[in-house]
C-alpha cells in the first residue's frame, strides 16, 4: 500500500470528527486575527481619542473575542484528539489482523521487535499527525488571511509581509528531504532496538549460565547508541528547521515596525495601525512555527505509513480461495508432496492416508519432516508440489477458518498467555462450560494439578505461562487444543516434556476422544499406543502397523 493511500484512508476514516475539529479552528483563526484588530481599535477610538465609551466597548469585545476563540481552540483539540485516537486504534487492529493471518514465510520477513515498532510507534506517528490534519489546513487559511489582512492597513507593509513568502517556501523546500531520510534511519534503529531488548528480556536466562548475557547487554548498548545518534542527526535537521521557519517572519516584523514607526511620526500611520501590524506579524511568525511542526508530523507520519504499509502488503502465500467448496469429511491424504524449506534442498514428503477416527503416529530421525506433515495437514503451509486433501479435496478448496476450525494443530512448544488458566483454556471462547474445561484437562492430565493450586482454574500464569513448567505447558495446551473441539487433532511431540506415568494418562484420554488423532513422535511409547506409525525415515515414510 502506497503512503498517499493509507494516509488518505485514515482522513477518510476519521473524516467526520475532522471536519467538526477544522470549523473549531477556523473560528480559532478568526479570533486570533481579530485580537489585534480590537487593540489597535481600543488603542486609535479609546486611548489616542480619550473615548472612554469606546475603550470600555472595545474592552468588551476583546474579551468576547477571547471566550470565543478558548471555545474554538477546545474544540479544534478535542474533535481532532478524538478522531486520531480512534482512526489509530483502526489501523492497530487493521495491521493486527493482517500478521495473524500470515503463514510462516510471511512472518520470519519481519523481526517481532521490529513488528512491535511498528504496531506502536509508528501507528502512533500517524494518530499524532492525523490529529493535527484540521489544524493544518485551518492554520495555512489563518496565514493566508493574516497577509490579507496586513495588505488592508498599508501597501508598503503589505510589500514586507508579502516578502516572507519566497523566503518561507525556500526554508519548506530545503529541509523535508533531509527530515525524512532522518526519520527513515530512527525508526529503523528503533526497531533494531526493540529486538535487542526482545532478546535481552526473554533470553538472558537461558544464556546466563553459558556467559552470553553479556553479548546481549553489549547488543542492546551498541544499538542503543545508534538510536541516540540517528536521534540526534533528526534534531538538528528538526531543529535548523524550526528556527529558521519563524526567523523569516520576525525579520519582517523588524522591518515592518521600522518602516510603520516612521509613518506613525509622519502622521501617516497610526499607533494602533501599528501595534496590530505588530500582532498580526508575531502571528504570522506563530502561524510558520505551528505550520513547521506540522510538517515535521507529516514527515513523521509519511515514514510511519511506508513502513506500516510494507507490512500491509505481506500477502502471505496461503489464503482463502475465491470460491471456497464446503468443508468435506473423509480421510486426510499427501500425494507427491514436496515442500522446499528456505536455505535447504527440497524435502519429499511420503504419501500418507489417514482415516477418520483414526491415532496415526509419525516417527522418524530430526529433519525427515514429521512438523512439516502436520502443518501441511493443518495447511499451515503448501507444499511446492503435489496435494493435501481432505475427503478428495485439496485443503486449498476450502475456507481457510474452516479449514481452521476442523483441525487443530497443537504445537511442541507452546505459547501460553498471560492470564489465568481459564483464560488460556477458553482463548476468548465464551460457551466453553466449566464442566467441558475438566473433561479436557482430564485427558490432558493435568486437571489433578490445576485443582490443587489455591485459586485453581483462576490461577494467574504469569507473562508467557512463566509460572509453569514444560510439561504443563504442554498439557495445557493440549487441554486448550480439545477444547477446540475439531474433527481432526495434530500433535506435534506434546509428550516430550512429561514423564512416562504422566504420558500413559495423557494416552489413555486421547484413546476415549471421539477425533482423528495424527501424533508426530519421538516417543515409543505413543507409537505403541497408536493404530498405525508412519515412519518417514524408513522406506520412504512406508507405512508400519502398529
């Protein structure tokens, strides 16, 4: 997705309390051109004129004007606040929902750290900008009216205002580009970052006994300074930029009260001609600062939006046909399969048949492609070549979340939430009973543990089930992949981390389950338990009768 275009779809979205937030700042503008105007008349008709009816009148307008424009600027913010803040949680859920539905080549393109910076980071350079669009727009109208308005009082000072503008346009020309390949190498720094201390958080443990702790802090302080001095170049470019911008300007007030003064002591001019003239200047060197900043934002959101839209445009591999065919039971079959993992020579894949009701145990030496059978089988992945089928259907026929609900893989190594147990059992599922989440647990041999825990099920779990073992994550998750409540269940080694007497129990319950069961084993004892073994390293996956 183009930048242009994600920008443009966020004004759209949020288009309603945008256009509420630019009328507030148009009436902001209005009441910010009309202060001086009501002091250089309070000045001419009340001082100068020694009207005291007319200052006190004056006086009063000021004021209105001044509770009117805290009105317009409340509203300009609020709406504007408002409608950034919902359009950025849109487009955090619109890029959510993208990475959940890559596959496994899509994913390892991008490095979570560097995801996670662009969830949050950058979706937040785009809320921030598109709060400031009203104020943008209305704030170059205020600028355009302010020379207007200049021109109206003198033509000699209209000259000197009108004077600032090739100056300006000069300054907004020299400095975006430079902003912007500043901002590109941050956010890449940043993102770098984030993975250093992804790393640095969650595997400090693992390595600390081995000496590695230290590579990792060494990581996190080399990328680290890089982000400080990509910081920095960003500044000074952010920096020059915003003081040059307003000196223009200034510059032309200078000159503006110079050349307006010698007029007032011609009697050419009056004072408080020259005071708003004055005003109306310091405005418009406010007007060039708020609207530099205003750009500075655009830059930071225009490199948000290309590196949002990257991982917009990620269309992974597997989808969804066009046409979907029902959903079909029957046997779960490789033909011809080959599958090329990156980096690697292309992996055959045997020919498998498994038929419903079935506990069909794959064996074989690391590598011969026991997970890749379960995740072809869960279509997880497609192969390079040949067919995976399900009742004489290829699984790419079907729906993919049909697909997803009739099986489900539950992987070695899980990932458990933070939270309760019930909540990771349930994974948002409502209509999950209590009565169902024993049953499940019951087969996953783990109820026992779960009941003796004080708070039981409401037994929090800790950040990525840290407060738990191997073995019981593996059971949970087993637990959790029953619950699903699919015709067709992959295992893929859940026994690794359990005992022997706990991996009989865990048998003995998926023996009872009314499912299809494919289990991926280094374990002998599964494949005793198991109708048939599949042995890819032997014979070329021939299929062995348990």
């Amino acid at each position: 997705m183009r930048r242009s275009e994600l920008l443009r779809w966020a004004v759209r979205d949020s288009r309603g309390g945008l256009t509420a937030s630019w009328v507030g700042g148009l009436g902001y503008q209005g009441g910010l051109i009309a202060l001086p105007w009501c002091l250089g008349r309070a000045l001419d008709q009340g001082i100068t004129g020694g009207d005291r009816g007319a200052l006190i009148g004056w006086a009063v307008a000021t004021l209105a004007v001044s509770v009117a424009l805290t009105g317009a600027e409340w509203a300009m913010r609020w709406w504007a606040t408002l409608s950034g803040v919902r359009t950025g949680n849109a487009l955090l859920l619109r890029l959510a929902g993208r990475v959940l539905g890559w596959d496994a080549a899509t994913a390892h393109k991008f490095t979570a750290g560097d995801l996670v910076v662009r969830g949050t980071r950058d979706v937040e350079q785009i809320t921030i900008w598109l709060s400031t669009v009203p104020s943008l727009a209305s704030g170059v109208i205020g600028l355009v009216a302010v020379l207007v308005v200049v021109a109206t009082l003198d033509p000699l000072l209209a000259l000197i205002g009108l004077a600032t503008l090739p100056l300006l346009i000069l300054v907004n020309l020299w400095y975006p580009r430079r902003y912007d390949r500043a901002n590109e190498a941050l956010s890449a720094a940043h993102g770098a970052r984030a993975d250093a201390v992804e790393d640095l958080l969650s595997a400090s443990t693992a390595v600390r006994g081995l000496g590695g702790e230290a590579v990792l802090v060494e990581r996190h302080h080399e990328v680290s300074r890089t982000v400080r001095d990509r910081t920095l170049a960003l500044a000074r470019v952010a920096a020059g930029w915003s003081a040059h911008a307003p000196f223009v300007p200034w510059l032309a007030t200078a000159a503006g009260v110079a050349v307006g003064g010698l007029a007032v002591l011609d009697g050419r001019f009056s004072v408080g001609g020259l005071v708003a003239f004055a005003s109306w200047m310091a405005l418009l060197g406010r007007q060039v600062m708020m609207l530099t900043l205003r750009f500075n934002q655009f830059g930071d959101a225009w490199t948000a939006a290309g590196r949002i839209g990257t991982v917009l445009d990620a269309t992974p591999t597997v989808v969804s046909p066009a046409h979907p065919v029902p959903l079909t039971g029957g046997p779960l079959r490789t033909s011809g399969v080959t599958v090329t993992p990156p980096g690697r020579e292309p992996l055959p894949i045997p020919d498998v048949t498994v038929e419903p009701g079935e506990f069909v145990a794959v064996t074989g030496a690391v590598g011969t492609g026991k997970s890749t059978l379960l995740r072809l089988f869960a279509r997880l992945a497609d192969p390079a070549t040949g067919a995976v089928t399900l009742g004489g259907t290829g699984l790419a026929g079907f729906d993919l979340a049909a697909v997803r609900a009739d099986i489900t893989l539950v992987g070695q190594r899980p990932l458990l939430l933070s939270g309760t147990i019930a909540g990771n059992l349930r994974l948002g599922r409502d209509g999950v009973t209590d009565e169902q989440m024993r049953d499940a647990c019951r087969r996953a041999a783990i109820l026992d543990h779960i009941e003796s825990l004080p708070d039981g099920f409401g037994t929090e779990l800790g950040e990525r089930g840290s407060t738990v073992s191997g073995g019981q994550a593996q059971r949970l998750a087993l637990a959790r992949g029953l619950l699903r409540g699919s015709r067709i269940l992959l295992l893929d080694d859940v026994t690794s981390a359990v005992d022997a007497a706990t991996e009989q129990r865990i048998l003995d319950g998926l023996r009872d389950a009314d499912v299809t069961i494919v289990f991926a084993t280094s374990r002998p004892a599964v494949a005793a338990r198991a109708d048939r073994v599949v042995d890819l390293g032997v014979h070329d996956g021939e299929l062995v009768h348990g």
